[in-house]
C-alpha cells in the first residue's frame, strides 16, 4: 500500500532546491543542517527513490528529484496564490452556499426549503445547479457541493458517503387547470377517461399514482410524461391535462398557474431529504433548512 505523503518533508525538499542547499534552506527554516538533511531522507525513504545525488562537495536533483521538485513548487506556488486571494477577499463578503437540487424536486418546493439560508444573520451567496440524484451525490463526496435536496434518500448500494436528513412529507393533489375543470366532478371516479399527466418512468411517484389509480379501478387517458416538474405544471396550466403536485404547494400552484386542486391521492406522500456530508448538522445554512422544514412543509396542509 502506498504511504501518505509527508508534506512537511515535501516542503524541506522543495526549500532545499529553491534556496541553492540544505546549508542556506536550513538557515532560511531555521532548522540544523542535520535535521533537514534527515526529513528529506525520510521522504525519499517514503517515496521509495533517491532525490539528490551527490556531485562533488554539492548535490544536484535526480531525474525522479526534478519531477518531483516540479510538482512541488506548483504545489506550493499554488499555495501562496490562496493565501494572497483570501487575504484580498473584501471584509463581510457573503460565502457560497452550493445546492444541489435533485430534478425530481418541483422547483416552487425548492425554492422554499431553501428561503431560510437567505435568512441568516450571516449572509450567504445562494448557487444552485440542478441535475440526476446519483451525479450531484457524486459532486457532494468531492466537497463540490454543500447539500443536496432531493426527493428520496441515497440509493442503497451507492458507494458515497453522506448523510439523508429528512425534512418530512407533502401529501400528493391532483390539479387542473380553472377553465378545464369540470364542477362536481366525482373523485376520483371523475378521473376515469380525463387526460392526465405524469412524472417520467423511473419517478417513483409515477408508480405509486398508477397503483392508487388502479387500486380505484380508475383509468385516466395519460397524455404526457416528463421529467421536469415544472415543465408538467405549465403543459397542466395549459389545460394539457390533470397533474400531480404536492399539496404543501397548493397555494402557490393556484396563484402562478390557476389550477384548482381536484383532491388529495389517499396514502400517497412526497419525501424530501437533505442530504450532506455531515452526520450531524454543523453548517449554519443545512441547519436553518432542517429546522425549518417542518414549518415549511406543513403550512398549506393545514389550511383549507
């Protein structure tokens, strides 16, 4: 098994070259000549080649000792070009807060499981970016993101850890658009024959409204299938065909695509998770949505 690099003893080799010996590095390190000559033994000894070979009363870089000293040097380079840009860093800028957002996650619902990082004494910079659960988590593990909200938990079996914080559940409506709706139309048995849109084949709501939908011994006439949520609430506003949403989201579906909820799909639930690095909480804005979400996710549900 390959060891560790000991970058203590990378940086006494990358000094030792860069000030012309081990005699002026150590001056410069305010080391012995004997110590720095033996942690850059030590980090050959790890790394399992010779670095310097000895050219009279001087040393001179191996081929392995010049490859390594150009890694080294743009290591470190790099280094002080991070210390030089975070000291540039304007007083009281806001950080980032990276989002992943899951595509199954209607973006109404988004936006407001995310509204109270916004709220925060210390402000945050809000960047969202939007694709498939498995790539985002693949973006979290590489420290790329900070959350990931999603609509179900890490898929058993995936090699990545984080952490699912739930946040809770929205009971799943039926809507359709004001000037399509019929008044007093039974339900669900009204469904019966009614064009209806769906979520995409591999949503696992799909599944669960067409088993509810059997269960009813009801079947509707499904006119569209999508991916994107809020593509299937505007083919829905439309007049297109009945759609399913949460009913946490009822008012705001009212409001921004005047769709009258036809009733609620029994037993039927939505989940939606915070997902993270963290096993327990500590990041100031993935706290402030968990404790929130509860709020967030019962406000319209509790109204009629």
């Amino acid at each position: 098994m390959t060891r560790p690099l000991n970058y203590k003893h990378l940086h006494y080799f990358w000094a030792t070259v860069r000030w012309g010996g081990v005699s002026r590095a150590a001056e410069r390190l305010h080391l012995t000549p004997q110590t720095l000559s033996g942690q850059v033994k030590q980090l050959e000894e790890s790394l399992g080649v010779a670095l310097f070979r000895t050219a009279g009363k001087r040393l001179e870089l191996t081929e392995a000792g010049r490859v390594a000293y150009s890694y080294a040097d743009e290591m470190f380079s790099l280094g002080a070009e991070l210390t030089e840009a975070l000291k540039s860093l304007p007083a009281g800028r806001a950080a980032s807060f990276r989002v992943g957002i899951s595509d199954a996650v209607p973006k109404s619902m988004a936006q407001r499981l995310l509204a109270p990082a916004l709220a925060l004494r210390e402000p945050v910079r809000l960047v969202c970016r939007e694709g498939a659960l498995e790539t985002l988590l693949g973006e979290l593990a590489l420290h790329r993101l900070d959350l990931v909200l999603s609509t179900s938990a890490v898929p058993p079996g995936l090699n990545v850890r984080s952490y699912n914080h739930r946040l809770g559940s929205s009971p799943i409506g039926l809507y359709q658009a004001r000037g399509a709706a019929t008044r007093r139309m039974p339900f669900p048995k009204g469904l019966h024959g009614r064009p209806m849109l769906l979520p995409a084949s591999d949503s696992p709501l799909r599944s669960q409204l067409l088993a509810w939908l059997q269960s009813r011994r009801v079947m509707p006439h499904i006119v569209g299938e999508f991916a994107d949520p809020a593509l299937m609430k505007a083919f829905g506003a439309a007049g297109a065909g009945i759609f399913p949403a949460p009913f946490a989201a009822r008012l705001e579906i009212s409001r921004s695509h005047d769709a009258v909820l036809l009733g609620l799909v029994d037993d039927v639930q939505e989940e939606y998770f915070a997902i993270s690095n963290e096993r327990r909480v500590s990041h100031p804005a993935v706290r402030a949505i968990v404790e929130a979400a509860p709020g967030t996710l019962g406000d319209d549900s509790r109204k009629t």
